[in-house]
C-alpha cells in the first residue's frame, strides 16, 4: 500500500477510535447517531472520496476504489453496519447525479452533501416487491414545469432524515423502459415518512415514505426521461462493492474480538484458545476472510485497469454473496465462541451477528446476485 493510502488508514483508525468506537453502543440504542457526525465525517475526508473537486469532492482520482475500501473498513472496525450505511447513504444516491443530472441539479444537490450540512438517500424499493425493479409502481406525471409524483418506497436508509432522495419513478409505460430518476427534495408538501423498527441496523434510521400530490421541479429530473434503469443497475455495482468490502471487515472485527477473547478466557484450567477445536474454528474464519479479502482486491484491481465487462459484474454478485456468506459464519462463530459474553448487548459480534441479513437482502438479495451472475455470463 503506499504511504498516502497508508496514512489515510493511521489517520481514520484513529478518528474511529476517538469519536465513534465509544458511543456506537450508545447510537444503536438510541436508534440514531448525532447529524453533526456527517460534518466530521465530510472534514476527515470521508464523504468526498470519488467526487470531483468543483462538487464540494476530494476529487476524481485512480485511487479512488482503494480510498473507499479503507473508509468502509475503517469504520467497520467500531462494529456497527447501521451506523456505516446511514453515513455513507449518499455513496448510493449521489452516484446517478454524478454520471447523468444536470450541471445545475448538480450544484444544487452535491456540495451540501458532501460537506455534511445535508443528507442524502435512495429510495427505489417499494413495498409491492424490492427485487424487481422493473415493475415499480410509483408514478411521476408531467404537468406544466412540474412532475406530480404518487406512491411509497420502503425500506429506505436515512429516509428520515434525507434532505435529498434519489427516487426512481415511473415517468413511462410499463417495465424497464419507463423508469426515470428524481431529485425530491425532503421538505415537498406531500411527502411524509414513518420510522420502521428493525432486527439490526439501529443506528441507521430506515423510512417508509408516502409521495401524495408531491410537485418536483422538472429541473430536478436525472438524466433523460425513462433512462433510469440502467442508471439504477449501474448504481448498485458500487452499492454491492462496498457492501462486500463491509461485510468482510466485520467478519474480520468478529474475528478480531472472538481471538482477543480466546486468549484471555479460562476454561478447564487453561486459555480457551488452547483448545483445538477454538484454534480451528479461529483458523477456518481467517480462511474465509482472506479468501474474500483476496477476491475484493482482484475485482477493485481489474476495475481499475477498466473497463468492466458482464464478467466482472458476474463476479461482483457472487462477491456480494461471498462477502455476506463469510460474514455470517464468522459472526455466528464468534458468538458461540465468547459464550454467554457473545449474546450480550455491548458486544460488537453480537451486533454483527443481528446485522448479518441485511446485508444478505439488501443491495441486491442472494438469489437475485445468482440470477444475475448466470445472466451476465450468458448462462441463461
Ligand atoms: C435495513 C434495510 C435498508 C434498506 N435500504 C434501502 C435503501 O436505502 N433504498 C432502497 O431502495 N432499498 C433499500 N432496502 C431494500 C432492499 O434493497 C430490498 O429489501 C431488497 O432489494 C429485496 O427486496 P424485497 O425486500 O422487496 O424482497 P422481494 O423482492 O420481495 O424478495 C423476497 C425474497 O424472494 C427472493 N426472490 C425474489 N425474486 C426471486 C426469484 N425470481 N427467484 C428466486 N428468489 C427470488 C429474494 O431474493 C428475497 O430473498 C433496504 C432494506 C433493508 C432491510
């Protein structure tokens, strides 16, 4: 790694331990994280990577793949998948404005966000179904020089307290071909939104959201009318990127606890990890993680030699569901290795361990990655 990446690393390191790792326990019973955390967050160089410079960005950089694999696993290190997916919400909103808005949404949309001041977040998945976008219900309709836009999306990370949403519309006819992107600012006349109650993710605030008459601005459509599909699909291979590179940096902080655990434990009069059977389970949940580890940084490495093919996004899914697989059975051998301590809220394995489905569904479920991955390589 070379120096500059390597400093990013020291410099996160320490801010997580400073200013995160202590309170995530906190965060996730509260079911938020202070709004001001964004604003750190933006001046740690956190939000700006991949963005350019004259959008408020760190700018466009080769490295830029590398850059966001060490924010994510830096901030996977305290432990908690919510607090990660609401602070970097925007990696999965802003994306389609970058490649297709206006100069002028632009501008009205990402210097805000990237600074912090203001919250992004996506809103594709609508409660008739999440994993077939192409039959999305919400409809966007012209009137004059503004969209009137009806229907509700769930599920939605940070749709509480997004400033901005990303939504995808249906602005056409039925199926793909009629989907386009909205800008919605948070505060339209119309919009409203609920809380829902989870298994994980506390700290992530995740909405139900009502669009009723909502007036958008037809300024505020991204990209052309009824090209939002493929907006939509080349969106979620950086979604799935970095849900795989979580993934496996919580199955390392499982791995990390379970071992700090194993050497200090007593059992039957000596350390737990001088039973073969620990030392085993320990060494299979390195296998995985390396494996997986391994196979992040060819993909992140054939990205960056570019462009990608429907090969690499073939691997991606099944990347998506390597990196998910390999977090579930570390948390799960994590838990059942610290004992009673592993059930107990406080500990970062026992919150993985409730976060691990999410990570399985969301970005793209399991099967659907299959499906994918068979239909990229031309195997169906
Ligand atoms: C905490 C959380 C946060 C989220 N954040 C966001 C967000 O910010 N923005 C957003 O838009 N969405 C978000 N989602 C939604 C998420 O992306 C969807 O839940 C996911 O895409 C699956 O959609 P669904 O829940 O409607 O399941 P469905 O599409 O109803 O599928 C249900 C199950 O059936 C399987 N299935 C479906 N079709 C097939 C098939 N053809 N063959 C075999 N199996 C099939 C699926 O794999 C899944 O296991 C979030 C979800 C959660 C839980």
């Amino acid at each position: 790694m070379s120096a500059e990446l390597q400093a990013f690393r020291d410099g996160l390191r320490q801010f997580v331990a400073r200013e995160i790792a202590p309170h995530v326990g906190a965060w996730d019973e509260a079911g938020t994280f202070p709004r001001e955390l964004y604003v750190r967050a933006a001046e740690m160089g956190l939000l700006g990577i991949g963005y350019p410079a004259e959008l408020g960005g760190l700018g466009i950089t080769p490295q830029d793949a590398r850059l966001r694999l060490i924010a994510t696993e830096e901030i996977a290190r305290a432990g908690s998948g919510g607090l990660m997916a609401s602070l970097f919400s925007h990696n999965i909103a802003l994306p389609p404005l970058l490649a297709q808005a206006s100069a002028e949404l632009q501008q009205r949309v990402l210097p805000d966000v990237l600074s912090g001041a203001k919250i992004a977040a996506l809103a594709i998945t609508e409660p008739s179904g999440g994993s077939d976008v192409a039959r999305l219900r919400t409809t966007a309709r012209l009137a004059g020089s503004n969209y009137i836009v009806n229907g509700e999306k769930v599920f939605i990370t940070s749709g509480m307290r997004a400033d901005w949403l990303t939504v995808a519309v249906r602005t056409g006819g039925p199926g793909a071909g009629g989907i386009s992107l909205l800008a919605i600012p948070g505060d339209t006349p119309g919009l409203t939104r609920s809380p829902l109650q989870k298994m994980g993710w506390w700290a992530s605030d995740t909405a139900l959201l009502h669009f009723n008459g909502c007036r958008v601005p037809a300024a505020n459509l991204i990209g052309a009318e009824n090209s939002g599909f493929r907006a939509i699909m080349e969106n979620f291979n950086g979604e799935r990127l970095m849900l795989a590179v979580g993934a496996n940096a919580f199955a390392q902080v499982c791995l990390d606890e379970a071992l700090d655990w194993a050497r200090q434990r007593q059992t039957f009069g000596q350390p737990l990890i001088q039973h073969q059977v620990i030392r085993h389970k320990l060494m299979d949940m390195r296998m995985r993680v390396q494996t997986t580890r391994a196979w992040i940084d060819a993909l992140i490495a054939q990205q960056e030699a570019g462009p990608t093919t429907p090969e690499w996004v073939a691997d991606l899914c099944l990347l998506k569901n390597q990196a998910t697989q390999t977090m579930q059975h570390c948390a799960d051998q994590a838990v059942q290795i610290l004992g009673g301590m592993g059930f107990m809220r406080g500990c970062k394995s026992e919150r993985i361990y409730r976060e691990v489905k999410v990570m399985m569904i969301g970005g793209g479920a399991e099967e659907i990655m299959k499906e994918l991955a068979a239909r990229q390589l031309g195997q169906c």
